[in-house]
C-alpha cells in the first residue's frame, strides 16, 4: 500500500498524524531520536528510556518522603497532619498538570514518527505558551480555593489552619510545576530522559536542603516545608527552559516563537485535557477517601500520610513504565507500526507487574520499620500497616490498569479510556464508600475500596484496548 494511502488512513482514525506532516524533505532532515523507538530493539530500548524516568520519580518520592520526614519529626503529630490532610488536593493540581502534559507529549512524538521537523518546532513553543497559561490558572485556582475545599473535606479544626497554609504556599509554585511537565514532556518525546531527571533531582535536593535551613535552622513550621518546595520548582522549570533556550536544531526554544498556535494547542488538549480531567478526578476519589480518613482523627490522618508516602515509591515503577509506553507507542503510531505496539504492550504490562508487585509487597512486609522514620507513635504505625496490607500489596493491579490507558493515548485515544477510568476507579470508590463502607464504617473495609475499584477498571481498559487496537489494525490493513 502507498505511503500517501496509509497517511489517509492514519487520520481517519484520528491518530496522532492528523497533523500535518512535514514534505519529504523535511522528514529526511528532521532531527533524530536519541533512542530508536520505531525500529531498534524494544526491550532494550524501554530499558535505555525508562530507568531515567524511574529514577526522576524516585527521587522526586524521596525528596517529598523527606518533607514529610522532617515535618513528622520536628514539627510534630499535629503538622503531619495537616500536610497530610492537605496532600490529596495538592496531588489533585500535580495530576491534572502531569495529564495535561501528556498531550504535548503524544502530539511531539508523532511527529518524530513522522518525521516533521517543522511540526516539532510549532508544537514545541504551542506546548510552552499553554504550560505558561495553565500553570497561572491553576496557581490562582488553588490559594483562592484552598480553604473552602480544606472544609468541605471535614479537616479537623486542629489542623485545618496548617493545612490550609501549607496549601495555599505549594500552590503558588504551581505554575512552575505546569512549565517542567511540559518542558519534560518535550525532551522525553524525542528520547531524552536523562536531562529531565537531572533536573529534577538537583531541584530537588535543593528542595530538602531549603527543608533544613527553613524547618531546622529557622525555626518554621508547615511552611517552612511549602516554602521550600515552591522554590524548588521555581529552579526546576528555570533549569530545563534555561536547556530548551540553549537546544540546537528544531527542538530549541525561541521566546519570540512562543505564540500557541490554535490547531496544535487543539490537539494537545484533546489528549491532554481527558487524562488532566482523569487526573482530578481519580484525585476526588481520593479526597473522598481523605475525608472518610479524616473521621477517625488525627492519628489516622498521620498514618494515611506517611503510609501513603510509601506507596509513592510503588507508583515510581508505574509511572515511568506509563511514560515510556505513551511516548514509544506514539512514535510507532505515527510511523504506522501497529504490530510494534501490541508487542510494546505486552513487554511493558510483564515489567510493570513484576515491579510495582515485588515493591508492592515488600513494602507491607518492611512496613513497620519504614513507617518508624516517620513517627515513633504506636498507633499511627498500626493504623499504616492497615492501609499497606490493604492498598500497597495490590497497587501492581493500577500498573496494569495505567499500562492499557497510556497504551491507548499514544495511539491518540484519549476520551474514552478516561471515561473508562472514571467510571471504574471514581464511580466504584464513590459507590462503595456510600454502601459498604456506610454500613461498617472501618479503616479496613474503607481501604479496601482500593483493590475493588482497579479490578474493575482493569476489565473496562483491558476490553477498551482490544476495541481500539483491533479497530486500528483492521482500518490500516484496507
């Protein structure tokens, strides 16, 4: 079949080469992928791509680890708490940014599939300017709204006025959040992991050194914690907009260039909107399960938070694997090997499981002495050890769940796998917190809502998947 027929076929199915591809001598030209996704070994590959992605979130999970390390322990029951009862919402920003990002990510790497110098370029500075304008809006959405959402949630009032302080400073840096995921999402679209992660992990060590001078050395409390990591994203989206000023080729920003050209910011949004909204809203099903948290008093929230900062760890192996996945998948959509994208599938959802479960469990069987760096309360370690037997030791069932939705979102599906996560992960936890949980309210019966909801939603995207793929296989081969 002639390249211009398969080309047709692509954007029927509304894949990522609905844009416009560059003429043949601009793909001739256009720059290469530091890792040959479309072509070279793909095991070795995802191996060459993903480590870099694991270790930036690894070190991210250390560095907030250690902000709620150094709150526990020098700030007290009461700060934890609060940082605790605060942590939902924030991760209710960080999400939906990290899923507006992906758009961008998907979009670019088309387009190296493609590859469509030119494309590149405009995507890249449509990419910046949205980063810019969303990561405002959200920086206003969170100080204005934080303490509403902060009573809305039922936070005791002991705490309430931390929280609500330490939200409304995190917040703040929300806009530079906004610049690195996107900024990030570019390097990583063209093979670049590696430069991502150093910056993150400088930022980040900045942000636990700033933690001790604030915290320790001054004397500050919750804020002295939120202070420090705003900054340090301030140095992060400074550093890696500072490395795409100084890029050569079609991958370097210019300022002059950053107008957000309407088609392309369409099309970054149509991915990255669902799996932003998907992100916000898989965060109210957690907010909901903080709130029901909440009833059981302070102890319970200091060890939902900890608990729950180890399971960080888990989602480290998850969302890199996530990440690889979209971004290979959406180079080899682009380049029209669909074959490559089952088996892609395949190696990622053995990785993932043999990961996230091996960490997964591990960390419930540790998880009285990792809960100690914590706290030294024998309660709050008790109340923790629930939610790991119950959350942590099953948290292999969303890597797999997360593997089909990227998956699909790099063939350039982006709506329907969201309303699948909604339906199964919100619906089912909203569900099941009003009828069972209602009926028997416990810790135990409450975390429990966690492995229900990703059986279910894992159903919905294995069988959306084989839809869409099959879908995408039987328009190419016509």
């Amino acid at each position: 079949m002639a390249k211009e027929v398969i080309q047709a076929k692509k954007a029927r199915i509304k894949c990522l080469t609905s844009g416009q591809a560059g003429t043949g001598t601009q793909r001739r030209r256009a720059v290469q992928s530091p890792i040959d996704m479309v072509n070279g070994p793909l095991l070795r590959n995802i191996l060459r791509f993903a480590p870099p992605l694991m270790l930036a979130n690894l070190m991210q999970r250390f560095f907030n680890a250690a902000d709620t390390l150094i709150v526990g322990r020098y700030c007290g029951e009461a700060a934890l708490a609060a940082v605790g009862a605060a942590s939902p919402i924030v991760v209710f920003f960080v999400w939906s940014l990290n899923g507006l990002s992906i758009g961008a990510d998907v979009l670019i790497s088309g387009m190296y599939g493609r590859r469509d110098d030119r494309g590149i370029a405009a995507s890249l500075h449509t990419a910046y300017g949205l980063s810019v304008i969303i990561g405002v809006l959200y920086t206003l959405a969170g100080i204005l709204f934080a303490s509403r959402i902060l009573d809305w949630m039922a936070v005791p009032r002991e705490i309430r006025g931390q929280a609500a302080l330490y939200m409304q400073i995190y917040c703040s840096g929300l806009i530079f959040t906004s610049v690195y995921d996107f900024c990030a999402s570019i390097l990583r679209s063209g093979g670049d992991t590696k430069r991502p992660m150093l910056y993150l992990s400088l930022s980040g060590l900045a942000n636990v050194l700033m933690n001790l001078l604030f915290v320790l050395g001054l004397g500050w409390n919750v804020e002295g914690v939120a202070i420090a990591t705003a900054l340090s994203q301030l140095m992060a989206a400074g550093v890696i907009t500072y490395h795409l000023l100084h890029e050569k080729g079609v991958n370097r920003l210019d300022l002059k260039h950053i107008r957000p050209d309407p088609n392309l910011a369409k099309q970054i949004l149509a991915i990255g909107l669902p799996a932003g909204v998907q992100g916000m809203f898989y965060s109210v099903s957690n907010i909901i399960v903080q709130a029901s948290v909440n009833l059981f008093g302070a102890a319970a929230i200091a060890a939902n938070s900890a608990a729950t900062t180890i399971e960080d760890f888990v989602y480290v192996t998850t969302a890199a694997y996530d990440q690889t996945c979209v971004t290979f998948t959406g180079q080899n959509a682009g380049a029209g090997n669909w074959k490559r994208i089952r088996s892609l599938l395949l190696v990622s959802l053995v990785l993932v499981s043999t990961c996230a479960f091996t960490i997964g469990f591990s960390s419930y069987h540790f998880g009285k002495t990792l809960l100690a760096l914590f706290t030294d309360s024998p309660e709050v370690i008790r109340i923790g050890l629930i939610r790991l037997r119950l959350v942590g030791a099953f948290l292999f069932l969303n890597g797999l769940l997360d593997i089909f939705v990227a998956s699909m979102r790099g063939m350039g599906y982006s709506t329907m796998p969201t309303l699948f996560m909604l339906t199964g992960i919100c619906g089912t936890r909203i569900i099941y917190i009003l009828t069972c949980f209602a009926a028997e309210p416990s810790l135990e019966r409450l975390y429990l809502c966690f492995p229900v909801s990703w059986v279910i939603a894992l159903t919905l995207e294995f069988l959306l998947w084989l839809h869409t793929y099959r879908k995408h296989c039987r328009i190419y081969r016509e």
